[in-house]
C-alpha cells in the first residue's frame, strides 16, 4: 500500500502539547476513474473549503483530528491522523481505477482505533469518531467484513458513520456501512457538503462534553433528499 504523508503526522507528544478534547474525524474518498472531471475538481475545492473553515475556528482546529483516505485504483492513506492547526496542506486527489472501498474503510477502522489508543495512553479525552464515506459507484473489492464492522460500531454509538452517495452510487450498498441510510449529494455540492461538516465538526469541538447529544445542522443545502 502507497501511503503518502502530506503534513506533520501527530504523535503522543503532540497531544501532550495540546491536550484539547479531540474529535477525530476520517474522510474515506472515492477517487477512482469515474470520478474524473467535474466530480475530483469539485471534492479537492470541497475538501480544501473545509480545512479553511475548520482552520479559522479557533476551537475546532485545535480539537478536530483529521485522517483521509482515498480508494482509486489502490487504497492510499493521504492524510494521516493530523490536527487541523497544524494542518500544512492535503495535495489534490487526481482521479483513477477501481473502487476499493472495503479495503479503504477498514484501513479507516485500523486508524481510528489507533487513534483512541493514543488518547487513552495520554489521558486525553475524545469526542464520538466520525468516519465519512463518499463514494459515486459500487465496491470493486470484498466490501461486505468492512462494511458490518463500521455498521456495528455505529450501532453501538462508538463511531458517526456518514455514507454520502454522489450521483450514479449505489446508496443500498452504501448504507451497508451504517446504521443509518446513505445520504444521496445534489449534484456536485461537494463544497455545500464540506461546509456542512465543517459547522458539525464546530458544534461538536465547542460542546462542553465528551459524552454530550449535539445537535447537528441541517443537511438541505446539499443532499437531494
């Protein structure tokens, strides 16, 4: 597997340097060939949108913790675990290949455990993870060992699983990897979609507990639902 690191990757002594309560969040992009065009412009302005917004909050960006990972052609890991204010930069995605998506999202599930392991080794509290899923097709690879254990986890309120369906996905398979129905995207909202994430990941960094319900934003400015 190709894993290129793109920023300053975290490790325990950052978290001794900054003991924010984290809210760990990991982006799983589908960036394989049928997302040529439009639709990879459209995800890099999105993605770029959302660590500007995260970045300019001034608690957010020291709480959320953001890992991505691309499926096309090969699972890559662009992004490892990195807090955003110390974010320099994720690179664009270029468009290509299959769709491994199972593979992706249980690289994911690896990451996010490692993550909390780190916490817990250096007693900083952490929010309720998120793992967004976006993705236009259908799983090339074994998706299905993937998808019950995100499901299950997101079952035992231990993980915020997000399906998002851009057009031409296949949004039953999708929602295999929750327990809650995959979110269709209008068009190409990818930019609406990240700002979106960006306001929940605010409301969630600024909330006074680890434990607490938070209520999250509307999602009608970019699902088609």
């Amino acid at each position: 597997m190709h894993t290129q690191a793109l920023s300053i990757r975290n490790n325990s002594s950052d978290l001794i340097d900054n003991p924010s309560a984290r809210c760990p969040c990991i982006l799983v992009l589908d960036t394989s060939g049928s997302m040529e065009g439009a639709p990879i412009q459209e995800l890099n302005a999105g993605l770029q949108a959302f660590l500007k917004d995260v970045q300019d909050d001034d608690i957010a960006a020291y709480a959320v913790d953001l890992g991505v990972i691309t499926a096309g052609g090969a699972v890559r890991e662009v992004l490892p675990f990195t807090t955003v204010s110390s974010l320099q930069g994720v690179a664009p995605l270029a468009a290509g290949g299959t769709t491994p998506l199972g593979e992706a999202v249980s690289l994911a599930l690896r990451r996010l455990e490692e993550r909390k392991a780190e916490y817990k080794r250096t007693g900083v509290a952490y929010y309720q993870p998120w793992l967004v899923i976006i993705s236009d097709g259908v799983p090339t690879d074994a998706w299905q060992t993937a998808a019950q254990n995100a499901c299950a986890l997101s079952q035992q309120r231990k993980l915020v699983v997000m399906p998002v369906g851009v057009a031409g996905a296949d949004l039953g398979v999708l929602g295999k990897f929750s327990s809650k129905a995959a979110m269709p995207l209008a068009g190409l909202k990818f930019r609406e979609f990240f700002r979106w994430l960006s306001a929940s990941m605010s409301r969630v960094s600024a909330s006074n507990s680890t434990s607490a319900s938070v209520s999250l934003p509307s999602t009608g400015s970019w699902d088609s639902i």
